[in-house]
C-alpha cells in the first residue's frame, strides 16, 4: 500500500516522516552540536565534527526512513546551517562535516553545493574536511573516485568508522585520507 504525494510513492511511515521533514525545513528545526576533536599528542582541541540535530535525535537517524529528495533537502539544509553557524562562533579550528553516503554520487553534492557554502558563509576551505564513513562503499574503485574527486576540489577527507566494514590497510593506502578515525570498537579499553 503506497501514498502518492507530488508524484512520488511513500509507504505510510515513510510519508510521515516525509511530512515531519517538510515541517522541519519549513521551519528551519534543526542544531548543530560541535564535538571537539582532542590532540592525543597534546591534548589540545584541533577542530570539531559538527552533528545537525532534530530535536534530541540525531538527522542521521531520520535519512534510512526518507526517498531520495528529501534526503537531499536534509542533507542541503544540515551542510547550509552547519556553516552558517560555524561562521557565526567564529570557529577557525578544523571542521569536521559527515557525507551521507546514499549522496556520495550525486551530481548535485558532488559539484560546488558546498564550496558555494563555504564561500557564502565566509569558512575556509581550508578548515573543512569531509567525513566519509567507510560502511558507506564496499566498491573500492567507487570510494576512490568519490575522494578524489572532492580532493580534486581542495577538501581534505578523512575516513571514519575505519575498520567497522570493509577497510584493510590496503585499501587505507589506496584512498590516502588526511585523517582517520578509528572504530571505538577497535580501541575499546586499550
């Protein structure tokens, strides 16, 4: 049993967190959280990787539930508010911003969406660096291409929940990250 609703198909879960979503961006619903990111050599805070937020939950937990627009439309406002407000705190520490893999190809994302951003929001490119989840891509000539093209564009990349899925040291190599965050599962009480 579907809905149909601007000519798209929803099962009824679906279109109501469809429905929530446009409610969410209408009224512009969403904060950001900044986790900072510690030094292990000295301790000091080096950046932040910014969580958008719908109320307590994270927009994360939202994306397996929504078609392929709304999807963009999340993914649009969370990139346009994360730098938004990190212009306004004045943050010049690395930024940290999570890809959704479902948007990695995407013609749209993949071109200036977010360099375009930046530049409205007075960032530096030079501070952002995108998190690629590695559970995101078991096609390894995908991921590549994917990095390459957004280091292409002068982002810095770096490869989260390393060890979680698929990565070898192989294919760590292969992609080159500027960083590398490491399961918790793997450092788990070491």
């Amino acid at each position: 049993w579907t809905l149909q609703r601007h000519n798209r198909e929803f099962t009824p879960g679906v279109y109501f967190i469809a429905m929530e979503i446009d409610k969410i961006l209408a009224e512009k619903e969403l904060n950001v959280e900044f986790q900072p990111i510690v030094s292990l050599e000295n301790g000091d805070i080096i950046g932040y990787e910014a969580l958008c937020k719908i109320a307590d939950k994270s927009v994360s937990d939202y994306f397996d539930s929504l078609d392929m627009d709304s999807k963009k439309r999340l993914e649009k406002q969370c990139r346009k508010t994360i730098l938004k407000t990190n212009a306004m705190l004045r943050n010049h520490k690395k930024l940290f911003i999570n890809i959704n893999p479902d948007l990695l190809s995407d013609e749209e994302f993949n071109g200036d969406y977010t360099r375009r951003k930046i530049e409205k929001y007075q960032n530096s490119i030079n501070s952002i660096i995108l998190e690629i989840s590695e559970k995101c891509c078991n096609a390894e000539e995908k991921l590549l291409e994917l990095v390459n093209h957004y280091k292409s564009m002068d982002f810095r990349i770096c490869l989260d929940n390393t060890g979680s899925a698929y990565s070898g040291l192989g294919r760590i190599c292969a992609l080159n990250p500027d960083f590398i965050k490491i399961d918790r599962k793997i450092i788990h009480e070491i």
